[in-house]
C-alpha cells in the first residue's frame, strides 16, 4: 500500500506543480506580479487564514517561492486575481498595471488556461514517451484460445463462460479489456459473437445493463480470457501448501467433478466453503489426488496461471509513429473523460461509482512500475486538464467562462459577481471532493 501511495504522491506532485507553472508562466509573460508560488498549501486548505505557515520559503524578485505544509495541490497567488481568497478592500480599489485585472481579456484568458495547456501537452509528452520506450499492449479476441471467462453480470446477461464477443453494435472488437469500457461509455446497445458451441448470439443490453457492469467494474472484470486451472505460485501459509500443492500443478477435479478451466474450479471451491475438498491434479505426468481445505470465502491459496504471455501483441513505434499515437491516445482520453461525465448523469446510480484518492491509489501497481507510473501519470494529467476546464467558478474553467463572456458581449463581468461566485463554486467543489473521497464508505 505505501509504494501505491507513493506512486499517486508523486504523480500529483509532479503534474501540480507543471499545472501551477503554466499559470505562473503566462503571468510574467504578461508583466503580472506573481506574490507566491507554492507546493502544497502553506494553511489549513481550505481556511487561507489558518496555521498559515512554510516548510521553506525563498523571496526571488517579486516572487515568494515555497513548500506548504499541507501535503495537497499548491497555488500561485496572482496579484489581482479576484478568487476566494482576495482582500474584499482590493476588490474596489482601483486596479494596477501589475496586476491580472487590469490586462486585456485575451491575456487573462491564457493566464487561466495556463495550466490546462500544461497539463494537455504533458499528456501528450509522456503518452508520446511511454510508447516510443515501451510500445502498446494488447490481447486481441482473435487470440483467445478458450474464450472469454465472464462475471455473474455477464451471465445475468446471457453470456457464458467460453463465449467469443466478436462486436459491440456492429463495430469489431479489438482488445478484450476495452469490452466493459466500451458497453458503458458508447452507450453499446448490441452485443454480438458465438458460443463455445458454435452457435450465434446477439444480446441486447439496457440501461439496467450497463448500470450493473459499472457497478460491478470495481470488483470484477465483466469479461476476461478464459484460461486452464494450473497453479503460477503458492502461499506458504496457505491450504494449498498444506495439500502439498506444486506451481505448474494441473487441477483435473474437484470432489470427483472434472473442471479444466479455472471458472470451473472456482465454481466447485464456492460450493465447498469453508470443508476438505478431493482434489485431483496432473503433476507432469503422474496424476495425483491430496486433501485440501478451503475458506469460508471459497479460497485455497494459489495464484492461478493466467494469460499466456504469447497472446499477447507487442506494438513497437517509431519515434515520429509514437508521437502521432500519443497524440490519437491523448484524444482519446479526453473524449472518455467527456463520455464519463455524461455517464454519471444519464447512467442508472453512476454517481454512486465516482472514486477520488482512495480509487486512484487502488489503480497504482503494487510495485514501483515505472512503465505503470508514466502511463497513469499521463492519464491523470489529461483529466486534470479535462476537470479543470469544467465551467464551475473557483476552477479554471470557471474564469475561462467569466472572460469569455467579456469578450463576446463587450461587458466585463464584475469583480464582485466573480468574487461571491467563486465562493461559491468552492463550497461545490469541498462537496464534490468529500463525495468522491467517501467512495469507499458508498461501496
């Protein structure tokens, strides 16, 4: 858990910092006076005036650079920028040259869309960086050699274990782990493919449908290879090595009731909770039977053999077909990112799935994987871009619609109206934060 925490420490860390300089950046740019410059928050976030001190400070120039002791975000403090933490005396005081309020609207508007400029292109460099190293990854359907292993929903559904999706409403299926993503975020009404035993199916799926996938994505993959029952590894600890359990072990059946495929045994093992089970394993050459207990959870202690790794396609790029992927990918992700949103308002309790750090950390490998980290890295910076776009005041995004009222009607949208707004905004943003963050109590 620390490594995974440390992972979404850095990230953060890294993609706030670019986020705050982008802003910083467009601001000398522009002659702004720039009062601070800070990683992580020097008060008690989000009351500015409380326990209002640095873990280090250097005054350069115009400029307070520093390191809050509040281990979240960071900031830079514009002068003149109208947000939730300004002076409410400055507000009607008359504004100066060095200060944001008295440029003109289209270098404000690159001074707020600072950041999301930042974060976009940082997306596209690690995307484009992460490619060019490691190359893309993918199991293709076409390579499953026993089809698909599926969850209670996709039963419920009408899919069964060995089953081939070859389309979602007419459209081919590329990789088996893009399947649940793809019912949920195009809305997918058709699920097409054959049976293990030849036979053609078409599957219509509901709202209810693609409200249960989404519910269940957490805990369960929807579909996934179907592949043998053979032993990868043993807990020590464990029932299994009790039973004298061996990696490259076979499991032929459960209690006499032949299983091949790991569905198949997890079956037998959840229909014996917590009793001794007869197991039947091929060991090389010699069939062999043992005596094993399993939990009240229907476990025995085991790492399954899973995907082949020569099922796998490895795709290599060049350094300019990496940088036109990265590009595709990075568009892509932010298209998702628009797909997502309307999903929490138009599918059936999606709200309900909104994660914040607790989701993040659980994504993060368990070992520091630098191929991992770079590529979740480089998603998070495109849906930091994405979210900080959004039209709610406190936001970017929020400034963004302000100034580009200004310059569509010719009236400047007031400094007071912008104040109390941003207030506001952030009391919806504290509660959109608390609602995220509480995902693990919801669920």
């Amino acid at each position: 858990m620390f490594i995974k925490i440390a992972q979404l420490f850095l990230s953060l860390t890294i993609l706030v910092t670019l986020h705050e300089f982008g802003h910083f950046w467009f601001a000398k740019k522009f002659k702004c006076r720039v009062d601070k410059f800070y990683l992580f928050f020097d008060f008690l976030f989000p009351f500015a005036n409380v326990m209002n001190f640095p873990l280090f400070k250097k005054k350069i120039g115009d400029t307070e650079y520093g390191i809050g002791w509040f281990p979240f975000g960071g900031y830079v403090q514009i002068a003149g920028m109208v947000d939730e933490q300004m002076d409410k005396s400055i507000i009607n005081s008359e504004p100066q040259p060095w200060e944001l309020r008295s440029k003109p609207a289209w270098q404000r508007l690159l001074v707020m869309m600072g950041g999301i400029i930042v974060n976009f292109v940082v997306g596209i460099l690690i995307f484009w960086m992460v490619l060019f190293i490691w190359g893309k990854t993918t199991l293709p359907i076409t390579n499953l050699s026993h089809g698909l292993m599926v969850d209670s929903t996709a039963i419920s559904m009408g899919l069964r274990n060995g089953d081939y999706i070859t389309s979602l409403d007419g459209n081919p299926v590329k990789s088996v782990h893009r399947i649940p993503v793809e019912i949920i975020m195009n809305r997918v009404e058709k699920i097409e493919g054959v049976h293990a035993d030849g036979t053609k199916f078409s599957i219509p799926v509901s709202d209810d449908h693609r409200a249960l996938i989404l519910k269940r994505l957490k805990k369960s993959l929807f579909v996934n290879e179907r592949f043998i029952a053979k032993v990868k590894e043993v807990d020590s600890t464990s029932f299994a090595s009790n039973a004298n359990m061996k990696p490259g072990d076979l499991f032929l059946a459960v209690n006499d009731i032949p299983v091949k495929y790991y569905d198949e045994l997890k079956t037998q093992l959840n229909l014996n909770k917590s009793t001794k089970v007869k197991l039947t394993l091929l060991r090389g050459t010699d069939t062999i039977q043992t005596s094993c207990s399993v939990s009240e959870k229907g476990i025995i202690g085991f790492v399954p053999e899973e995907t082949e790794p020569t099922k796998f396609v490895e795709t290599k790029y060049s350094f300019a077909g990496a940088f036109v992927q990265g590009v595709k990918d990075g568009m892509e992700m932010i298209i998702m990112q628009a797909k997502q949103l309307v999903v929490i308002f138009t599918v059936k309790e999606a709200h309900k799935q909104v994660g914040g750090f607790y989701t993040m950390v659980q994504q993060m490998a368990p070992v520091w994987d630098w191929h991992s980290f770079w590529t979740f890295t480089a998603f998070l910076s495109l849906a930091l871009a994405f979210m900080n776009f959004l039209p709610i005041p406190m936001l970017d995004g929020g400034y963004i619609m302000f100034i580009l009222w200004e310059m569509i009607t010719r009236k400047k949208v007031s400094d007071k109206f912008i104040y109390y707004a941003n207030n506001v905004g952030l009391i919806i943003v504290l509660a959109l934060m608390i609602y995220a963050n509480t995902d693990w109590l919801r669920n």
